[in-house]
C-alpha cells in the first residue's frame, strides 16, 4: 500500500484518501509520497490518450486504498476535456491545458479531487486561497454536489473581471469571500484554519488548493502525457517551461520526472514575484512581499510547495543541474502578447503562457514543451488591448459569464473568516 508523509517528519505516514481529507499535516507539512513508482516510456506502450496513461500511472498511488476500485471511474470522470500538444515548430510544442470547463489548468486537479472525494464518505467543507483560477476550477468541480460546502477566499480587487465572475456566481453550496488583502493574506487565513485542528475536524475542513495531495496527483498525468507525446513525435525528450506562481504545477512536473517519465529538465517561468528566481540564483529560501502583476495568477510572495520541491530535492546543486528559474517583467509580459498576436500566423497568449514564451526565448537548447495555463479570454482586459482585437470566448466560459456574482468582502484573518461561517 503506497504511504504518504510530512515535509517536515518521516512518521506518521498515512494512505491516500486519509493523506486527501487531512489536507495539510499536523505537523504543518505537506504530504508527499513516502517512495516514487519507477516507469520506463514502454510501460506505457499502445495508451494514446491522456485518460488511459493517467490510469496506469497513478494505479501505484491507489493500491489498497479505499479508492483503488474506482480509479478508472475517478479518472474518466476527471480526464473528459482534451489537452492538445501544439507544435509550434520543429524545437517546441504548447500544451494547452486550457479546455476544461473553467479555461485553465487548475480544472484537471480540481475534479480529480472532486471525484475522489465524492467517493468517500462524511461531510465537507472546502476551503480555498486562489489567486485566480483555482477557486473558480474548485466551485465548478464542486458546485451542486451533496455533503459538500465549498468557501473560496480571493483578494479583494486583484482578480480579472470574468475570474471573479468565475468566483461568484455558483450555487447555494459554494460561499465567495473577498478579502481586503493579497493572496499571500488568503493563503495565510487557510493555513491557520487547518492548524486551528478542533474547528476543522468541527467543519470536516477540505483543502483544495495545491497544498492538497488530490491536486498534484493528477497534474502528474499531463506531465507524463505530454513527454510521451513528444517523445514518439520527436524521438527525443522535452524539458518543460512552467509558468508558476504557487509552485504546485512545476511540482507536480518534478514528480514526472522523478517516476522515470521522458521529461528532461525544467524551466521556471515567474512574474515579477522573485522569490523562486532568487533561489536558484543563491541557493537560500527567502519568502518576498507580493508584488500585484498582469499575471496576476501568478502573484505569491511565498509558494507553499517550495517545501514540496526542497525535500525532492534537497542538493541545490543537483536541482540546478535540471532546472533554472527566470523572472519576466509585465512589460516583457506585455511586448510578447503584442508581438505574437501581430506576427504570422497570429499566437494569442493568456499573461501566464507569456511568460513561459519569454523564459522559452532564454534557453537555447530545442526540444521544450511551453505549458498553456489558461484560455486569454479569462484576461480579456489585459490580452484585448495588446492584440488589437477581441478574444473569442469558450462556450463553457461564456455560459458563466452571464450568471449573476454572489460574494462578501472579508477581513484577512482567521477569526474574520470563523465567524462569517457561523462556528
């Protein structure tokens, strides 16, 4: 039976589900998996589609597990929506990650967690920090399902216009509260209602964000889909350039590695939000103040899953041996959306992709994959203005934007958010 444990301790380990629902450690450490399954690329010989490489690539982490039977329904249910591998030329591909129900990444952990907690039985209540999209990917994976109470915490007038409207307007199980402050203040307010361990056993407290095991699991699945894409099409293994924000992503691609899948190396692709650029820059962890950008999913001074990525990889030197980091300006933001809609043929980017197309344009070796996080009609009033034209809107975005908002604005506190839900 595949164990989970701390970031911070080797003991206690426990199962999946449990390692799910507990969410954050006692300890304050994230769960991470006790031993990595080794695959080799012909393990997955004759699976084409993402759904089939996912089931066989998790089953390890499933075994004997509550939910070990319902794998292949979690999966099927979670992997319905395509991820295309778009090749850009004969050097790199996007893979656009962006076809879910809510237009971003954040959907393909959101509704693996849904459906596997779904699956288990008690009620929920779950809590959710987003910086943009993970709250509006949580609510919809979320919204209407029974024995479960979905709280999403945003920062108060740091969202786009349609993401707060992909934040508010779900149905009577899923409370938005905006909170006069930064994500790093929403992120703050969450850890401390999972350490306040009487209330969260009280309200059967559910993480959604990335600090959930259920969350990175199946963002492994991409990882692998794609290098093995790659690696038929092209013969050779891609490195992967990740935007990142809170880290959970670019994790979640480390463990693909890890497991032997052919993703070769990486490049971190941040916001004007340096703290992981300095680190690889002088080996030292130092989290930074929040600086608000056009990227504004990516706006977080001090990614959780740093502690995640530190105890993959504790030798600095070797981490740097297959990863780098960069830094991209709002206006290297902003002259990449405008240059790639102007060029021929046309590319619109979404702020978060453009700054994986910036740090793609710093590395000199072929074979990447640049991953697409979100669909540029979300950032509609950023992307518009630069490519001098309307962005069309998914169906299934455009059907949210016209539901009514529903949220309440909140202090940053946990003491604010204790009695705003009566307990």
């Amino acid at each position: 039976m595949m164990r989970f444990r701390s970031t911070r301790s080797r003991q206690p380990t426990l199962g999946l589900s449990e390692a799910m629902l507990t969410s954050l450690a006692p300890d304050g450490g994230l769960y991470v998996p006790d031993s990595f399954p080794e695959f080799a690329a012909e393990d997955f010989d004759g699976l084409e589609s993402w759904l089939d490489i996912g089931v066989r690539l998790l089953a390890p982490f499933f075994e004997g597990d509550p939910l070990e039977a319902h794998l292949g329904e979690i999966c099927g249910e979670a992997f319905n929506f395509p991820l295309p591998l778009r090749y850009l030329d004969e050097t790199t591909a996007v893979l656009e990650l962006f076809h879910g129900p809510t237009a971003a990444f954040k959907d393909v952990g959101a509704r693996f967690l849904a459906a596997c907690v779904t699956r288990l039985p008690g009620r929920r209540t779950v809590l959710v920090a987003t910086s943009g999209d993970t709250g509006g990917a949580v609510a919809a994976a979320f919204d209407g399902r029974p024995d479960t109470r979905v709280v999403i915490l945003f920062p108060l007038g740091k969202v786009s216009p349609r993401q707060q409207r992909q934040l508010t307007c779900w149905g009577a199980n899923v409370r938005a509260f905006a909170v006069r402050g930064d994500f790093d203040d929403c992120q703050r307010v969450v850890k401390t209602a999972f350490n306040e361990r009487a209330w969260a056993d009280a309200q059967g407290l559910l993480s959604a964000n990335s600090i959930n095991l259920g969350r990175l699991l199946p963002q492994t699945v991409y990882y692998a889909a794609a290098g093995l894409w790659y690696l038929r099409r092209r013969r050779a293994a891609a490195g992967f350039v990740v935007p990142s924000g809170n880290l959970g992503n670019a994790v979640a691609a480390f463990w693909a590695r890890r497991m032997g899948l052919p993703v070769r190396e990486f490049a971190l692709a941040a916001n004007a939000n340096r703290a992981v650029p300095d680190f690889f820059g002088s080996g030292r962890w130092a989290a930074r103040p929040t600086v608000a950008t056009l990227a504004n999913a990516m706006d977080v001074g001090n990614p959780s899953n740093a502690e995640r990525l530190l105890d993959l990889h504790p030798d600095f030197e070797e981490l740097r041996g297959i990863a780098r980091a960069f830094s991209v300006t709002d206006v290297e933001i902003e002259n990449t959306i405008r240059g790639a809609a102007a060029a021929s043929p046309p590319e619109v980017w979404d702020p978060h992709t453009a700054t994986a197309v910036v740090a793609r344009s710093r590395v000199e070796s072929p074979h990447w994959v640049v991953v697409g996080t979100a669909h540029p009609a979300k950032f509609e009033s950023v992307v518009e203005p630069l490519a001098g034209r309307a962005v069309e809107v998914p169906a299934s975005l455009a059907e949210l934007l016209h539901r009514p908002e529903r949220f309440e604005e909140l202090e940053p506190t946990f003491e604010a958010l204790k009695a705003a839900l009566g307990g």
